[in-house]
C-alpha cells in the first residue's frame, strides 16, 4: 500500500472520531511527513526501512523543537496501530528530552485593549454581536474555541450562569461558567441566533467556521496594533490568572476538561511580575 493513502485513510478516522481542530492539527502534521518522504521517493509502506524513521528525526533537529518531532513521531505511531502496519523500530523511539517553556499569554494592557474594543462593536451591523459573544466566552470559560463554536442554546443555563459543553476534545460532557457582565450578552445572542447553536453566522446564514474566527481576529490584530493573538491563548490566559488568584488545581482541571492534573499544573508556569510580586510581598529573609 501506498504511505500517502494509508494516510489519507488515518487522517480520515481522525476527522470522523475528533474535533476539527484535532483533524487539522493531525493533517498539517502527518503532512509534513509525507512531503518529507515524497521528496525522498519513499512511497510504499514496504520502502520504510528502520533508518526512514531516524533519518526524518535529523532532518527536523533542523528546524523543529523536540517537542514538534516528539508530536509527530507519536502521530506516525498512532497511524501505524490504527492502519495495522508492522514498524516495530518506530515504536521503539523514544522521546526527545523536551525543554519545558510558558504557555503564551495575553498581557492585562493587551487584554484591556481587547475588551474595550470588542465591548465598542456596533452590534446592529454584520455579526458584530455574535464575534463579541465570541471573546467575552473565551475570556470567561478558559474552553477551546471549537468548543465555544459548538455550544447549543439548550444547553445554557443563564440564571446560574453555567453552559453545558457536549461538543469536546475529550469526548466528555463538563460544565463552564460566564460572569454576570456577559449575561446580557448572551440573551441577546440567543434573541438573534437562528439556529439551535448560539453563535450562528447571520451575514452567511449558516453556522460561524473557524475561517470567520481567523477573519476576525485577523482584523483585530491589524486594528489593535497586536503582533500576536489567537484564540487558544484566552484558554492559556484563563487558567493561569485563575490559580494565580488562588484557584485549587482540581478545579480548574475540570473546568478546562483536561485528563490530569500534570497537563493543569503546567500553568502553575506563572508570569516573572507575579513572581517578583508574590517574593516581595512574601518572602521575609
């Protein structure tokens, strides 16, 4: 068999079995693999010798973190359990010894910034009012934006201020909450909605993509004078101001949906001012 359409095939599951920000991530990754091996004229299955593999690495210490090739080589181990193809020195490799680094965060100036804009919006014209929902749940749910993208009206409980989230990377049902500031917010977004989904896409007449997403914040960070900003940042963001406010880990483990505790105390990596800020005020000689 051909490595491209074993691929293809693998690439295939994942956009049926996961989230579309899950089958991007897999397509843009396992597609530089085939790239790299098309280049190479290594085109079937039986032409991946145990060298294609160590080969592939070398090439990505070029250009990549450990931490790129050690996502890949799990990748490609993935598609070769699920495709059912015998490569026992791909599973032998082991991983890359990673440098641990922050997660990218939105600074509180920039954060400003970016409520005063979006609470400036003239809601009346183009989805303004759905793009404004849009960020203030990003703020205030810390969830991915495919998530954000996929909540249904029927699942949004406005007197507690909680929304149910089906639609998950993990596949499991949790519960997110929004602060009273975005209450009003929502209503109206309900109010105008024509769909079961509250963020529909009225210009288009369809549900909002990630396209529009990327348009918007393409526009925003042209407008704002931002070099960097994307939505998953919120998420980075959220979760570490929470447990710099004293948040337990537990609880903002379940809030994100993470599986474990080591993937939440990740963001214990808090910000150099919050440190210096918590020595100064804390430590006493």
């Amino acid at each position: 068999m051909q490595i491209r359409e074993s691929v293809e095939r693998y690439i295939s599951y994942v956009k049926r079995q996961f989230s579309l920000g899950t089958h991007r991530y897999y397509k843009s990754h396992l597609g530089h693999f085939l790239l790299w091996a098309d280049k190479r004229e290594i085109l079937d299955i039986e032409d991946i010798k145990y060298y294609v593999f160590d080969d592939y690495i070398a090439d990505m210490k070029q250009t990549c973190s450990n931490t790129t090739i050690n996502k890949r080589i799990g990748m490609l181990k993935r598609w070769s359990i699920n495709q059912n193809h015998d490569l026992p020195y791909l599973h032998s490799i082991k991983k890359l010894k990673e440098r641990r680094t922050t997660f990218k965060m939105i600074d509180h100036r920039t954060m400003n910034k970016i409520k005063k804009y979006v609470h400036t919006l003239d809601v009346s014209i183009y989805n303004n009012l759905v793009y404004k929902t849009m960020v203030l749940l990003l703020i205030d749910t810390g969830a991915r934006i495919n998530e954000v993208l996929s909540i249904e009206i029927k699942n949004i409980d406005v007197k507690k201020n909680e929304i149910l989230l089906t639609t998950t990377k993990t596949k499991s049902d949790r519960v997110v909450y929004f602060r009273n500031d975005t209450k009003k917010l929502i209503q109206d977004t309900i109010k105008k909605s024509r769909s079961n989904f509250l963020l529909y896409n009225n210009e288009k007449d369809r549900l909002i993509k990630y396209e529009d997403v990327r348009f918007f914040f393409r526009k925003m960070k042209r407008i704002l004078d931002i070099d960097e900003l994307h939505p998953h940042m919120f998420r980075h963001t959220m979760a570490t101001n929470w447990l710099e406010a004293g948040a337990d880990l537990i609880s903002v483990m379940e809030t994100l949906g993470h599986k474990n505790l080591e993937t939440t105390e990740r963001y214990l990596h808090v910000n150099k001012k919050h440190i210096k800020k918590t020595y100064m005020e804390k430590y006493k000689g």
